[in-house]
C-alpha cells in the first residue's frame, strides 16, 4: 500500500517518515507536503491508499483536504493529526470518513495502533469483498455449467437448469444462442428481458441467452450497441424450449460460418440465410459422394463424383448467382469436412472463393473453377498426412531416445504412437530411411561412445545402454564401428 503525509511542522514529516518502520506494515511513503494544496496535488499524483494529514494547516485545511480526496475516491484511507482543543475538527473529520486521528504530540505507540487499525479494515474490507466476488463467481460458474450441459445435451441438465434458476426459471420463454468471434463481446448479464451467460467450447465463443420475452429484437438492439465494426456474430432463432439450446447453437455456428465465408461484418441471422437461399440446406447425394472420397483419398472416385455433380447442376436452368452459391456450398462441405477429420487447411483463411467467382461468366469457367480448387484441397490433404506420418515417427524417435536402455520392442513402440506395428515399421522406414532397429543402434553406439570417453567400463556401458549381454554389445559395437569397444577405450586412453 502506498501512503502520503501532510503536516505544516518538518518534524512531524521527518518524525513520521523515521520513526516507524513502515515496510513491516506492508506501507510505503510515497511523498509528503507541508500544506493542503501541495498535498491534493500529491494524492492526485500517485494515488496513494493511506492519506495521513493534520487538521490545521495554512491554506487548505485537512478537512477540506480529507473532503476533496474522498470524493475523488471514497475508498481511500484517512488519518487525521489534531492538537489539543481540537475535538470539533475531529468530530467533523470523523463524520466526513476518517479511519482514526492521532492527537499531538504524536508518539511511535500511537501510530502503531493506528496502524493496526488500518491493517485490521483493509482485511476486513478484502475479506467482504473476496465473500462477495466468490459468491458471484460460484453462481456466475454454475451458471456456465448448466448451460454447457444444455448445450451438449447431457443427462439431468434440464431438471439441473430448473433448480439452479429456481423461480427465475418460471420467467423463461425461450433461448438463443450467439456464435462470435471477440472473447470481450458481453451483454449485460441479467436484465428485465433476459440472462445472458458467455461460454466457451474451446472451439467457439458462445453467447447464450435466456429470455424473459419472445421479442428478440431486444438482443439485437444490444448487440447493436457493443459490436464494433470488423466482429462477426452469428445469431440462431429463439426455441421456447430450453432443451432445444443444442438446435439454436447449430444455427448460429452456421450463420457464423457463412458470414465468415462471405466475409460479411457485424449480425448474421440465420433465418436471413434461409430467406434469402434458393439452395437446399441439406446435402446431396452428390455432394455427399464428393466428401466420402476426398476423406478416403480416392482422387479418382472425386471426380467421377464431381463430373457428376456438375452434370445435375447443367440440367437445371439456374440464374450464375445460384450455381455461385451451389459451388460456395460444396467448396465450404469440404473445407468443413476436412477440419472436422483434423486437417489443418494453410491459407484457407487469406483465400477469398467469392471474389474469385466474381470474375467467371460461363459454365465451364465455373466448371474449371471448382476443379482446380478441388484439387488444392486434396493437396492440402495429402501435405497434412505427410505432415501427420512425420510426426508421429518424430513422436517415435523421441521414445526410442528417452528408453534406448531399456529392452524396448517394435510393437511397444508402435503402441505409443498409436499405431499397428507392421504400418509403424514401413512407416519409420519411409521416413527416416532406416529401420527402427537400425535407428535404435545407431542411437546406442553413440552414447556407447560417449560413455567410453568418460572412463565407463565396457560392461557398465553395455548395460547402461539396454544390452542383455556383454558379449551382444561387443560383437554390436564391433559390427558397427570395426573395432571392439575394449580398443576403442584403450585407443582414447593413449
């Protein structure tokens, strides 16, 4: 805590600054001055805690000083010096706020029970505030977690929701939930028209909301007033069941993820999407086929599928806008369907498909189009899982490094990365160039090395490096560098 004094007689000052220590109190003396205004200016500056001050000074007394301060910040600390006959300005202090005042002569037993007294209040006053922040956070908590289960729809969450709300329950007419893309998007969390609860999947930041009214309109309204320009928010449809939370969700992810796909700012509702397409929200049995094979890896089959697909999309007589927007559909499935199955697509978030479609007139352009970007997307699928072999072999290594002196095995290797043990072999194989064996005893020559250079024995470095037999080691370590490991030690020796 930061303190300041004020006292018009320079021994008080010094007095106060020395006889006591302050840093056992946890207090440091920020500053000091010899009259009221020079001592507003101080607290202005550094804004202390503690605000020692006497009441009579030239000037601005300390009563108007205390006044001033406490206005500017009720939850400062006021200690007040008064001389003897002074107990009308105390009283008057005491009634503006001050903790306790200290009556000259000031003595160090005197200012140590003072300060006690203000150690002793700003526990006191911590203690009420932490009771409040914990009682508001278990709820605010619990609030999340009922929420969260709604959301996934895990057993008991409706009749949990029913007891954690309690009466406010009875108030609800329905929910919505929010997708945005700004962890500092918060509405007001409770008002006359609703509770608003913010979460997070780990994926998406959700914003849910209880209302107390079927007139959504309030929402947007508020929404309107704290969403800055470049966010964007998805918005699902009111379901006047609670349980339905799960549908709403889904529409917001969806409205979110077409106005990012867009690349249109601020609200998106999804019954706008729904308004305004004249494409089906499901998907095709084409479509579907193009998502199977992409995901299996058979290039073949996704063209077959997509020559398909486009050969349904030429016998209907249909406006460029709509086959833009038929294209935009099948381009987002298979991104979608390629981050649900975890491949990390590069760049997708700096490509902008709509521009580009801008500039195609015909058919065959839209045709050539989505081909050519089909293709980039198995490309980026294949990089993934070249990208995904070698890690798994680098998760490989960094096993066979940290158990290299132990007996371990190609189907306990396997096991750790999580695959099957022939699929493991040829993969290591591929990768490194070597086999896993090869690998292993390579690895062991070098710390059998190593271990010579430092003075090991040959038997305490055959087994510290996970060799059954001295005499196993021995004809390893031979095999591998043309001299015995015996030779070899005598030869750095000399």
């Amino acid at each position: 805590m930061k303190a300041i004094i004020i006292d018009d007689e320079f021994i008080v000052l010094e007095g106060m600054k020395k006889m006591i220590d302050w840093s056992s109190y946890g207090i440091e003396i920020v500053g000091t001055a010899d009259n009221g205004d020079d001592g507003l200016s101080l607290f202005e500056k550094h804004q202390p805690n503690i605000v020692f001050t006497d009441i009579r000074m030239p000037g601005k007394d300390g009563l108007t000083l205390v006044k001033e301060i406490l206005q500017q910040s009720p939850d400062v600390l006021c200690i007040v010096f008064s001389g003897f006959n002074e107990f009308e300005y105390v009283r008057s202090a005491l009634k503006l706020g001050v903790i306790d005042y200290l009556e000259k002569p000031i003595t160090i037993p005197t200012i140590k029970e003072t300060l006690d007294k203000i150690l002793d209040h700003v526990q006191k006053q911590q203690e009420i505030v932490e009771l409040k922040e914990n009682a508001n956070q278990t709820e605010q908590i619990k609030l999340e977690k009922i929420t969260m289960d709604l959301l996934f729809q895990n057993p008991n969450s409706f009749e949990n929701w029913q007891s954690q709300l309690a009466e406010d329950s009875q108030k609800v007419v329905g929910v919505m939930a929010i997708v945005h893309d700004s962890r500092s998007l918060r509405l007001p969390t409770r008002s006359d028209s609703y509770l608003a609860i913010s979460i997070n999947t780990g994926v998406n930041n959700i914003l849910v909301v209880y209302m107390y009214t079927s007139d959504t309109s309030i929402i947007l309204k508020e929404l309107k007033n704290i969403t800055v320009e470049k966010q964007v928010i998805g918005i699902g449809n009111m379901w006047k069941d609670v349980v339905e939370l799960r549908k709403s969700y889904e529409e917001a992810l969806k409205a979110y993820k077409y106005a990012l796909f867009r690349q249109l700012k601020g609200m998106q509702l999804y019954e706008e999407i729904n308004r305004n397409s004249k494409l089906s929200k499901y998907i095709s049995e084409e479509e579907k086929e193009i998502l199977y094979h992409i995901i299996l890896g058979d290039h073949e089959l996704v063209y077959e599928s997509l020559d398909k697909h486009f050969q349904e999309l030429e016998q209907e007589t249909l406006e460029t806008s709509i086959l833009e927007d038929a294209l935009l559909k099948l381009f987002y499935l298979c991104l979608e369907t390629l981050e649900e199955s975890q491949y990390d697509i590069q760049n997708k978030n700096t490509f902008l498909p709509q521009t580009e479609l801008q500039n195609v007139k015909t058919k065959s352009e839209l045709r050539a189009w989505i081909s050519s970007n089909i293709d980039w997307i198995i490309n980026a699928s294949e990089e993934h899982q070249r990208a995904k072999q070698n890690h798994l072999v680098e998760k490989a290594c960094k096993y066979i490094h940290r158990h290299y002196n132990h007996n371990i095995s190609l189907q306990e290797i396997a096991e750790e990365v999580g695959l099957n043990p022939n699929y493991f072999s040829a993969l290591f194989k591929n990768v490194m160039g070597m086999t896993y064996i090869k690998y292993l005893t390579q690895l062991r020559m070098k710390m059998a090395k190593l271990m010579l250079r430092h003075g090991d024995t040959v038997a305490e470095v055959s087994q510290n490096i996970g060799y059954a037999t001295y005499r196993h080691f021995s004809d390893t370590f031979k095999r591998q560098t043309g001299i015995s490991p015996g030779k070899y030690k005598e030869g750095i020796s000399i």
